[in-house]
C-alpha cells in the first residue's frame, strides 16, 4: 500500500526548489565546454591538458544532464502526488533529506542499501 508524503513543506516550495535547481544548472550547461575553440591553435605540450579538460567538461556535463532527469521525475512526481515517498519501501522521505536533495527517489536508508549494492 502506497503511503502519502509526510513532508510538512507545501508542495509549491518543493517546486520552487525543483525549479531553481533546474534553472542553476541549465545555465551552467556548455559554460564549462569551449577550451579548445578559445584557444585557437595550441602547442603540442598543452594539448593533453586541454583534452584533459575537455573530458572533466564532458563529464560534468553528464552529470548535470543526469540532475536535469532526476529533477523533472520529482517534478512529474509532485503532479502525481507520489513526491516525497520513497520509490523502494513506499514510506515517506524525510523532510530534511527533501530540502537537501530536493529530487531525492530514495530515504535515506533505502539510498545506502542502493549504494552497498
């Protein structure tokens, strides 16, 4: 039986933190990626550099888009009204973790068996 959030924040300053977080990192996206084109030309020496910075850009990026996935689930979760309830064990996630992590799927408890696996 699927129980309800317990979340004592209204569901509007849930979404307000959804959207924000979103808004941050959509405009951090591609700030982070055009070394190698401002450089123009680059000696030899400096080009394992620059493709190392290039692959940090990359995979921030990813990340980022990864964040951006998670947050629109939270956010399709806050219509549904199933946000705010783990997806593993169905009890509600605390409040606390929510303002921390507001696209959080898991509590915490079910989080940690999740990364012990």
């Amino acid at each position: 039986m699927k129980k309800t959030a317990a979340a004592p924040e209204a569901p509007e300053t849930y979404r307000e933190m959804l959207l924000t977080r979103r808004s941050e990192v959509l405009s951090s996206l591609g700030v982070k990626f055009d070394g190698r084109a401002a450089l123009g030309r680059v000696a030899e020496d400096d080009q394992a550099q620059i493709s190392h910075d290039e692959f940090v850009s990359l995979r921030i990026n990813s990340l980022d888009y990864a964040q951006l996935r998670l947050i629109g689930e939270a956010l399709d979760r806050l219509e549904t009204g199933d946000y705010g309830v783990c997806l593993a064990c169905e009890e509600p996630i605390a409040p606390k973790r929510l303002k921390a992590i507001s696209w959080a799927r898991y509590c915490v408890n079910c989080q940690d068996k999740l990364a012990r696996s």
